[in-house]
C-alpha cells in the first residue's frame, strides 16, 4: 500500500473471501510470496493420458488448478499447456499461465494472456474480475476499478466481485462509491470500517478516524473498529506526550505496546442483515461438518477424477479447504 505507515499498528491485511474459484486467491495473493510445498508426483505427460480417458483437457485442467492452489507451480504449468495444446482457446488455461507469469515476475507475459482471455470472454464476470484483480495486485487502482465496474455490471448479484469494486474505489479515491458498494455487501457500519482500514493503509489517518467513529456509531458491538479507534487515539496522545517533553529533557514517555489488531480487518462478504430485514445466515453460523480424513493428493489427473467421483460435491469441496488449510 502507499503512503505513510503509522507506529503501532502492523499493516492490515485485506482477506477478502475469494468466492471466484480456488486459483482466484492464488493470483492476487497479499504477501506476494510463494510458499515452498513438498514435492507432488508429476503430471503424466501428453502422451501417457489412457486412451480410454475421452476429454483428457478437462482432467488437466483440474489438475493443474490443484497443483496451483498446492504452490506446485511448475507441474500446474505443464497440465495448463497440456490443455492449450488440446484446447488453443482455453479460457481457463489461458488465465492460469497468466496468473503462473504473474507469480513468477513475468508481468508482460501475464497481461498478454489476461488480455486474450478478454478478448475471448470479453462479458464473462469471473475473467475481468481475475483481471481486476491483477491490476489491484500492481496497484494499478484505476485500471483495476474500470475492468471491475463491468464484472460487477456482468455479475451484480456477487459480493465478493463487488467488494473487490469497492476495495479498488477507496483505494482510488473514491469514497462515496467504494462505501456504497461495501454497504450493500457487509452493511453501513462495516462499509465505513472497510473503508477506514483502506485510508489508513494509505496514510490519510484523520478520514480513516472519521470513518472509524461512524463505525462504531452505527454499530456498537463492531469490536474490530473501536479496537483501530483506541489505538489512533493512544497514537495521537503520545505523539503530544512526546512533543511536549522535548523541552524537558528529563521527562520521558514510556512506549507501550499496541492492543492486539484483528488478523482479518477487512470483512468478508456477508450481510449483518439479510435483504428481508431478517438474520443473515452463514456458513460461519451453521454447524462445522466434521474434517474428513485427508486423502493422499491425487499422482495424476485420472486418480483426481476417481477421486472426485468417490465423494459427493460438498465433501470434495470440504477436502479442497483441507488442502487449502495446508498452504
């Protein structure tokens, strides 16, 4: 983020819920780091696919998100270029070599696939919102806002788009908008704490205080925000305390350590109220099912396939979160 950082806060990580797909969190990730994994078994090559496998681009595919998702990113490039070799206008494909480049430094190269991915999906939600997000991930604020306007023009029903919309407008200025996007996501008192985060990752720490203030007003059990209100508030009185005893050498302010920060300052996409004027429900609210057995990461795209097939959608969607958790 730009601008000054402020003493005793650590900077705030913006975790948006990535409700895109499983690789759409992998592109625009905030550390920017790779983390090392252990080495997976490779992906068969072209040539060793079974013949009685009919759309062996569509394993590949899979495959090569999972080894994404996994930081396996040279084995998730081959089943990627397996797939464009079989399929020359995959839009899938296409995005996850952008997001490998992307990854790997090769900005160029990365906005060469993101801009044909476009160019064959020019009105899909999910490709410019991918696209969006790489131009938040280089700070490209205006250029992120403008592809992301459409996606949510696309899309106006998903909150995770929207809120990606909004974070893009604060960082771009535009307030007003940006608190009118998140609204309608998270509600009126996490809009402004959102938008208090983003301003004060950007060095204007008076407005993000304004925006704290309606916060907490608005909503008063938003611990998130008073926590950030005190910690402004102890900032500025000890930066008095210090300007004040410059003329005394012999007085001294004792530094105190900040209160412990919300680990995820931005809030995800969900509504404190629902649109009917009743409690929201969400997966947060509902009984956690119970952790399945991990099963050993699939050798090939055939092996992911069969095990795909063995459990029901929701419980291979449980077993990627496990993956997920071990990042």
């Amino acid at each position: 983020m730009t601008g000054h950082r402020q003493s005793g806060l650590s900077a705030a990580s913006l975790v948006i819920a990535c409700a895109i797909g499983v690789c759409g969190c992998a592109a625009t990730s905030s550390s920017g780091r790779l983390v090392h994994k252990p080495h997976l078994p490779t992906a068969p090559e072209s040539h060793q696919v079974s013949p009685k496998v009919k759309h062996p681009e569509k394993l590949h595919l899979a495959y090569a998100k999972l080894q994404e998702e996994l930081g396996n990113l040279a084995e998730a490039r081959k089943s990627y270029e397996f797939v464009l070799g079989e399929k020359p206008k995959s839009v899938d494909a296409i995005l996850g070599l952008a997001r490998l480049d992307q990854l790997a430094g090769r900005y160029h190269e990365a906005e060469q696939g993101f801009h044909r991915a476009l160019e064959l999906a020019p009105d899909d939600p999910q490709v410019l919102d991918t696209v969006g997000q790489y131009y938040a991930g280089r700070k490209q604020w205006g250029q992120a806002a403008e592809v992301l306007q459409k996606a949510v023009v696309a899309s106006p029903t998903d909150a995770t788009i929207r809120q990606h919309l909004a974070i893009a407008l604060a960082h771009e200025g535009d307030v007003p908008a940006a608190l009118a996007h998140f609204a309608k996501t998270v509600g009126d008192a996490a809009a402004h704490y959102n938008v208090a985060v983003i301003l004060y990752e950007d060095g204007q720490v008076e407005e993000a205080e304004k925006h704290l203030l309606q916060a907490v007003i608005k909503k008063p059990d938003l611990h998130e925000a008073q926590v950030w209100l005190d910690e402004i508030r102890r900032e500025r009185e000890a930066k008095s305390l210090v300007a004040g005893s410059t003329s005394s050498p012999s007085a001294r302010v004792e530094e105190l350590p900040p209160p412990p920060l919300p680990a995820s300052p931005v809030i995800p996409a969900a509504r404190e109220t629902a649109p009917t004027g009743h409690p929201a429900t969400s997966s947060s609210g509902s009984q956690p099912s119970p952790p399945l057995p991990l099963p050993a990461v699939p050798q090939t795209p055939e092996q992911l396939e069969q095990l795909k097939n063995s459990m029901t959608p929701a419980q291979f969607e449980q077993w990627q979160n496990q993956l997920n958790q071990l990042r």
